[in-house]
C-alpha cells in the first residue's frame, strides 16, 4: 500500500526546506506533483509506526496535511519519486 501526504505551510510553520530534511530523516520521501510525500507499507502495524512518526514530526513543525492510501500508487508519483531520488533530493 501507500499513502500519499500533502502539507500546507502557513506563516507559523517551519520552512519548505526544513520539512523535507526533517521527513527524510524517518523515511518518507518526496516527490513532485499531486502529492507531497508517501510513505510504502504492507502492514497495519507498519502503517501505524510510520504514521505515528509523520504526525509527531509534521505537528513539531506546526504543519497541516491530509493524507491518502491507494491499493496500487499512482504511477506519476511513482515515476517522479524515482526521478527525485536520482537527482539526489
């Protein structure tokens, strides 16, 4: 499964930037296009671990998001996430 998250940064929030490094310091990954980041699990208690650890990082950052799980990610996310990945970001 993944679940793709999507933030919104107001003026009180931590920075773009600050964002990412702080979620790819607990494996979540970003990616370009309708979603921000996703995450890959198979099991709920993976998807509990994971998730609990994207809230406690995105509410330090007084940052608001949404998130939502497809059975199958959707392929331009996919792509993109590779093409990130390979630019080094």
């Amino acid at each position: 499964m993944r679940t793709y998250i999507d933030i919104t940064i107001n003026p009180n929030s931590a920075g773009a930037s600050e964002v990412v490094h702080a979620m790819l310091k607990i494996g979540i990954s970003p990616i370009f296009g309708p979603h921000d980041f996703y995450l890959d699990w198979t099991t709920e208690a993976e998807f509990r671990r994971k998730y609990k650890e994207v809230n406690r990082v995105l509410q330090s950052q007084n940052i608001s998001y949404r998130q939502k799980t497809y059975e199958h990610p959707q392929e331009e996310a996919r792509t993109i996430a590779v093409m990130t990945k390979k630019n080094g970001v």
